[in-house]
C-alpha cells in the first residue's frame, strides 16, 4: 500500500483521541453492477474481479474466498485485467476539478505498483495493449482527453482530445488483439482508430465513416485478428467495421433491433457474437447476418459479459447487482451472486446465533448465511420500502417495519406472511422492537408516535399510544425485563418509557437529529448518536449526560451496537468508516475503512465473531472481530 495512503487513511480516523489498528475485512457481500464491464473473468480461469465501492474485490471461483485491492480513496469507476493476467488496473471518480487516479496492480501479489494521475473527475475507461506496454485511459466527460501510459516507466507517454469538437464524448475504448501501438476508442457519434507514434510522442486518430448511420456507441469489442471490430449501440443495433480502411462493412440486426439497446459484447472465436442488452436479454447472433440464435432473459440491465477460458461458459453481470453463470451449450443461465441494489435500512442477527443476519431495503428483506455470504432467503413485497427489521427472541418470526404504514411478520425459514398490522402508523413506520419474552413490539412511526402491540397467538391488539415525540422516530431499544424501553428521534429527544405503566421517565435532549440509541448491557447508561457526529454517554436513571464524544469528523452517525460484556462499541456513517471504540476509555481502537456508501446500520454478532456493516449503496462488509490481548 502506497504510504501517501496510509498517512491519508490515519487522518480521516484521526479527530477521536488518536486512530488505532484496522479492522480487517473478511468478506463483502455485493457488486457494482452500474459500471460497464466491470466484471471479469481473470485469464487463469479461477477468479473473477469486480469493483465494489472503494476497492476491487478478487474471487475464487472454486471456494468463493475473496481478497481485496485497498487504495482508491473514492468509488472505483472501471476495472481492466492484461490479457497476460498479470496486471490489473482501475480507475477511480473523485470530485469536480481534482485528479482522478488510475491504479496499476501486481494480480499475483496484490500489491500496488503505481499512481498515475492526469485526468480530472472520473476515469471513464481503461485499456491494456498485448504485451503489457502500454495502458490507455480515457477520462470522464469533463475531462474528455485520452492518455497512453508506459508500463515499464510507469509515466505518461502522450495524450490527446479523444473525440474530435464536433462529435460527443468518446465513453469506451478497446486494444488491439496483437499490436501495441492501435486502439479504438468510441462513443456519442464517434469511432476512431489510434496508432501510436512512439518516436514522436504522439497518438494519431483516424475517424471511421459509418454513412448515415448516426449512433452512440456503448461497447467495443476487437477481433483477435484485429482485421475488424464490432461496436454495439444505443439504438439496439451492431455495427462491424474494418480496421484497415475504416470504414464500416455491415451491421444489423436491420428488422428487430435490441429493445433498450445493444450494452456489452463477447466475441466468440467462431465469429458469432453474444449481445447483451438494456432490457435484459442475453443472446447469441450469428456472425454473418446478426440473426438471434438462442436467447435468454435476466433480470436488470446486462452490463458485462465476460467470457471463462474459450468461452464454453461466460458469465454476465446487470445494474441489479447480480451475477449469472451462462452455459454456451445449454444457454441456460444460473445466479451465482446477488446483493441488494438500493440502500439497506437494517442489519440484525437472530438471538444467540452468529451463522445467521438479515438485512432489509426497497422491496425487499434477506435472509443470509454468514460463513459463506450465501442468500438463503427473500422476502419480497414490490415498490414498499422495509425500514426496519428484528427476529423475535424465540426465533419463529421476523417482524419488519414498512413506509406503507405496515408492520408485517414472516417465518423465517420460508419468508411466508404469518400476519399483517394494517394501519400501524399515519407516515410509515420507522423503527421497530420486540420484548424477550415474544408477547409485545413496540413500533415508533414517521408522525413520532410510539405504539405498544400485544402480540398472541392469533390476535395483534394496540394496548397503547405513546405522544412525546414531534418528528419520525429512528431507533428503539428494550430493556431485558422488558418493563422500559428507549426511543430516540429525529426531534431531537430521546424518550425513556416505562411500558408497564406507559409513563415516560425521562426526556434526553440534544441539538441533534438522534439516529441511534443502545443501553449499555448493565442498563444503568445509554449511548446515543446522531446528525451532531457526537457519542453522548447519558445516566438512564435521571437523563443526565455524562460525557461527549467526537463521533467523526465529518457527516452523521447513523448506527452503533455494543458488545454482550459493554466493553467496546462500533460506529458507523457518512464518513463511510466502521470504528470500534473503547467503552471506558472513549478511544477509537480499530477503524474498517471499505464502504464508499454512507453506512446505515451495524451490529457486532452474538459471541464477538463478526462486525457486519450495511450501507446506502446496496453493500454489505463483514469485517473479523479484532482480538484484544
């Protein structure tokens, strides 16, 4: 690792009393499927590469055990592999007018060799020559201009504009098969044809006609002869056109083009094309005349086809975050990998077991395997969002909170509906707890009520309404004798209830958007956190505060758990880091630095094994508890 980054990275863990070790990362449940060709099949034949937030996620196929390449310090915008298999590249987003680095890799030691940095903004694509010489980038749509690299010196060899002022930006680009000094590059009304001048330091385009045809180019792909190419396009059809004359020598299909549009391209070597498209089908066209062979559906937009050794199997990846295998001979596909695609609310662990976690989203709550980041369940319910989720202590249910106003109950084992709270809150219900003994839920709403709801063996009945707080309640916390419990809310107030007698007991107030509360596990202390980036230390007997912490150093915390024995607790949010705190002390021990989401949630499982993280961009980290001597 680069020391420029490990000094970077002490800083942003730094504002809490001095940053201590890192959490290590075991295992990250999730994948970008929004970046075009951003899956792929590594030339050995036994991992797959794909980008997930700031790192680039490497995988056995064989055993499905993941390392990770650290040192982007924003989200990975594109990833290439040499066709020798040896190097890596990815390139990165970072913000108006800063540079955005490309990262150049050794796959075998995953180590970072180099830094090269001249683009702004964004690095739109990336692009080995043969023979590992060169590598060309083309920056993002602010940046607009393409730069050759030497790989042995590790230093810019030259650039240029990469689409000429009347045409739109070039957005992909591809190497020749078998010279290291052609390329192409392609997009909004332009395909052009690179030949490098390496005595003179220049790159030369040539511009290729394509008639009348006026398209945008979304993916190129190179013969391995490097006679022709073929791109693929917007408008659902493909174009092949010749690399010497440049000019364009067929396209199609002429009648039914792709609906929504031609996305990613695999050339086989029969010369018949697998075309993947914005509606989701996968299909295989015969090199001649572009006529479907075979077809499938699969679900999302198809945004990477990459093929396993000669292309017997392939494999495609969509903007819905899933992973399919695809059996040429068959053209039968399998899922091999899904993930959540919108933010994730909640995480939590069913009582006493760390084999186990669910998390929930839009439309959606699943059930997960830990060891083996498997999804062994989903529960649907289309265009609701699942806010908040808990098993009941028993283990016969999971009840979830819904912005439908809902709270529903499943089986854990099947995902069927057991029962139905209609009208459970006036604007959605944002939080939800259950007592250890399964006989009650206390559910809090976006209107700021808290409801207490006796739960039997075929009856739900409301047994009381709790008006305090004036805004949307975020996080509910009971106490193991069930007679208390602790709301807190996004008015700035978190409530101590007694709920045998429905009284409240005390009122804690901050200049704060509250978004997480845990009792200490002695019950004599809460923890709060919020919009304020402060950890607020409070006496539960009389509401007073006891100590302030600086939580981050920039954006809110938007969770916390704490350990069974309260010695250590974890924060997690917008600055995108996992920190692990000393209870006593107040001291950051560990930091997990990964999510390029801001964390929504987290929880320490039972028995000290794992730290699970959730983030709004769909990903899910599961870091190993760190062992104190």
């Amino acid at each position: 690792m680069a020391p420029a980054y490990t000094a970077r990275r002490g800083a942003m863990a730094a504002p809490a009393g001095g940053a201590g070790g890192e959490l290590e990362l075991q295992a990250a449940i999730g994948f970008n499927g929004h970046i075009l060709s951003g899956l792929i099949c590594h030339p050995d034949k036994e991992h797959v590469l794909y980008p997930l937030g700031c790192t680039v996620v490497i995988q056995d196929m064989a055993n499905g055990k993941q390392t990770f390449l650290h040192g982007h310090t924003n989200n990975v915008s594109c990833v290439v592999v040499s066709k020798s298999g040896m190097l890596v590249a990815s390139g990165q987003v970072t913000f108006m007018g800063f540079k955005a680095d490309i990262i150049l890799w050794d796959f075998k030691k995953e180590e970072l060799l180099a830094r090269l940095s001249l683009h702004k903004g964004r690095i739109e694509g990336l692009a080995f020559s043969p023979n590992d010489l060169y590598l060309v980038s083309l920056g993002g749509q602010d940046d607009g201009s393409v730069v050759v690299w030497s790989i042995p010196k590790r230093e810019a060899v030259c650039g240029s504009p990469a689409s000429a002022r009347s045409a739109g930006n070039a957005t992909v680009l591809a190497f020749s098969r078998c010279r290291d000094e052609m390329f192409v590059t392609a997009g909004n009304g332009t395909i052009r044809v690179w030949e490098l001048d390496l005595k003179n330091r220049k790159i030369r385009p040539t511009e290729c006609q394509t008639g009348q045809l006026k398209r945008v180019i979304t993916c190129v792909k190179m013969a391995d002869d490097d006679s022709y190419f073929y791109v693929g396009t917007s408008s659902g059809d493909v174009l092949k056109l010749n690399t010497k004359n440049k000019l364009m020598s067929d396209y199609g299909p002429q009648k039914e083009k792709f609906s929504m549009g031609v996305t990613a391209l695999l050339l086989l070597k029969t010369g018949d094309l697998i075309v993947g498209t914005g509606g989701g089908i996968v299909a295989l066209c015969k090199g001649s005349n572009y006529k479907v062979m075979k077809k499938i559906q699969i679900q999302g937009t198809v945004t990477s086809l990459t093929h396993r050794g000669q292309g017997h199997q392939f494999f495609a990846g969509t903007n819905e975050s899933q992973i399919y295998r695809i059996n040429y001979t068959e053209f039968k596909e399998e899922l091999i990998a899904a993930c959540h695609n919108e933010a994730i609310h909640d995480i939590v662990f069913p009582l006493g077991t760390s084999d186990l976690f669910a998390t929930c989203s839009k439309n959606d709550i699943r059930v997960w395997h830990t060891p083996e980041n498997r999804e062994l369940l989903r529960i649907v319910i289309p265009n609701m969002t699942c806010r908040a989720i808990e098993f009941m202590s028993d283990g016969r249910s999971i009840i979830s909170a819904w912005n439908d106003g809902k709270i529903r109950a499943f089986l854990p084992e099947t995902g069927r509906l057991m029962y139905v709270i209609d009208h459970a809150h006036s604007l959605g219900v944002t939080a939800i707890a259950a007592t250890s003994n399964c006989r009650r839920i206390i559910s809090g709403g976006g209107e700021g009520q808290v409801r207490v709801w006796e739960i039997g063996e075929r009856t739900r009945k409301l047994e009381e309404v709790l008006k305090e707080h004036i805004s949307a309640v975020s996080c509910i916390k009971i106490k193991k004798n069930d007679r208390e419990c602790v709301t807190a809310s996004l008015d700035g107030t978190c409530i101590i209830w007694d709920i045998v007698r429905f009284t409240r007991n005390q009122m804690i107030l901050a200049n704060t958007l509250f978004q997480c509360v845990c009792y200490h596990p002695e019950e004599y202390q809460i923890i709060t956190s919020g919009t304020d980036r402060r950890i607020g230390y409070w006496e539960v007997f009389d509401g007073s505060a006891i100590r302030e912490l600086e939580g981050s150093a920039s954006g809110s915390i938007n969770g916390m758990d704490i350990t069974s024995d309260g010695t250590y607790f974890v924060t997690g949010g917008d600055d995108h880091l996992v920190k692990m705190w000393d209870y006593n002390e107040g001291e950051v021990t560990h930091v997990g630095v990964g999510h390029s989401g801001n964390i929504t949630r987290l929880k320490i499982s039972p028995g000290n094994k794992y730290i699970v993280s959730v983030s709004a961009d769909g990903a899910i980290l599961r870091w190993r508890y760190p062992h104190f001597h």
